[in-house]
C-alpha cells in the first residue's frame, strides 16, 4: 500500500549541524538517550551557552537539551560558529555528527533506580549503538521516535514510531506506532527495533514526501494483535519533589541555569519529559 503522508518538505528537526533559524539566533537540539547526562557535561554546555547563547539550557518534551540564540557561521550563515560548534562537541554529548539527529530514544526516567520491571538502561544503549552502527538508519527523519517503558506505566501514554512495554524482567511487547506488536525477549529489543526502523526506511517512499512516521505507512510493519494483559495502566507524569530514586526538580521556565546546576555535585542524572531532571540518589543526596 502507498504512503499516506499529508507532507510535501523533509523534516527540519533541529541538531547541532541543522539548526533552526529562530527570531534570537540559532537553535540546536542535543539527543539524550533516555535523558541521562552527567552533571559535569551539563556544566560544560552552560559555559557554551553563558558565552555564546542566551546562558541556559532549555529542556524539551522528549527529554533532550535546546541551546537557543547561538551566532551563525559568516561564511556559512546557515551553521553554527564553527568554534561554538567545536566546543559543543567538546561536551561529549554529540556523540556521532552522522547520527545526531537520530538518536530519540526515551526511556522511563527512573528505570533501574527503583520500581519498573526491567532495568532498559542497557536496552537503551545497546539500541543506541545499533542506529549509530548503521549508516542506513542515519537516514531516519529526524521526528522518528523509540519509546521504552520498564512496565510503570509511565511512557505508555507516548506517541511513538517504535517502542517496548517491558512485561516482566525477560519479555516485552513491541509499540509499531499506534498498534501492538509481538512479544519479544529484552534481548533482542535492541535489534528488532533497529531491524524495524530499516524496514520503514524502505518502506517510507522518496523525496518531500516521505513518510515521518510509522503510523503513515500504507500497511503495518508487522502483524499487529491485541495489547498484552500485563501491560500497565498509564500513570501520571512524575510529581516534583523526593521520589523513589531520587529527586525530581522542576526546571524554572523549562530551562536550567548557573545556579541550579552549580549547586548539584558530580553524577549522573536523567532529564525527564516532564520539563524536569531526576536527581539520583547518589547526587540528591
């Protein structure tokens, strides 16, 4: 069956070599895989955005950092500075330049930190080495969504392309957009999901209006069933304030900035979609 696409542009969602050109200066998107960043790397990417931007780092829906109001290269006005650039990648959060707009994998935040069925923290990685892995999948529309939930609940609700509800600690059933897919054991969630998103590449059609979504496709991408029973009821978004894990603190404006987190000590911690960031234990404490 055809593509059923209401586009006719490719997608302009923006990383650090595509940014979007924004009434106060460039904008760039950096990719959080699960929204895990170390506090150390956050600190670096203030004093990119102190020197060059407007001072802070903006957090998105999906759990991933905008820097706003970056100067354009003169030789190329549609780029970054190239020192701004340089220094951005020196933060280490711009892991592969071929696949930077590719890497949307959202996770549940407190996954492996307490509650949850599985721990997807591994899942998550191994996925993400597999779409860097592959130049193919560099090709993937820059909207293109994975979605894990460890079996809370908490990212059921979310939209995606492809995704996982973990059942239990061995299995999970697959997300092939708005449908329900097979059961797969955690193993091999990495590989089916990447296996999948090759699939819609050959199946999303050529030009401006290819598809962005699984969900445009013409046909399923496999057989799709009926929702497993174990799969969770959906939850709230996480409250503010102590949670198990951690420390969910709200972000003033959906943005941090020097004082926030100047004050929190070395660790890891994990943006959350909420316009938040899960401070771990280990650093909450």
């Amino acid at each position: 069956m055809p593509v059923v696409s209401p586009r006719h542009r490719a997608d302009r969602c923006p990383a650090l070599f595509r940014p979007w050109p924004a009434d106060d200066g460039l904008l760039v998107r950096l990719r959080l895989v699960g929204g895990r960043v170390e506090v150390r790397r956050l600190r670096e990417l203030l004093d990119v955005a102190e020197r060059w931007g407007d001072g802070l780092l903006h957090l998105t829906g999906r759990a991933n950092l905008q820097l706003r109001a970056l100067p354009a290269d003169p030789l190329s006005p549609g780029a970054v500075a190239a020192e701004v650039a340089e220094a951005v990648l020196a933060t280490g959060l711009v892991p592969s330049r071929s696949h930077e707009l590719v890497r949307n994998v959202m996770v549940s935040p407190q996954t492996g930190l307490a509650g949850g069925r599985a721990d997807l923290r591994p899942v998550a990685d191994e996925l993400d080495a597999a779409l860097c892995a592959s130049p193919r999948l560099a090709d993937l529309p820059g909207r293109f969504l994975f979605v894990l939930d460890d079996g809370r609940g908490d990212l059921v609700d979310r939209g995606c392309d492809l995704g996982v509800v973990a059942l239990d600690d061995r299995a999970a059933q697959l997300r092939v957009g708005s449908g329900w897919g097979p059961v797969v054991p955690l193993e091999e969630v990495a590989g089916t999901l990447a296996g999948l998103a090759a699939r819609f590449l050959d199946r999303r059609g050529d030009g401006p209006s290819a598809a962005w979504h699984v969900r445009e496709l013409g046909s399923p991408l496999v057989p799709v069933g009926p929702v497993d029973a174990r799969v969770p009821a959906e939850r709230p978004p996480l409250p503010h304030g102590p949670v198990p894990g951690g420390l969910h603190v709200g972000a003033t404006g959906g943005a941090l900035d020097r004082v926030a987190v100047g004050s929190w000590p070395d660790g890891e911690v994990v943006v959350t979609p909420w316009h938040g960031v899960l401070l771990t234990e280990e650093v909450a404490a």
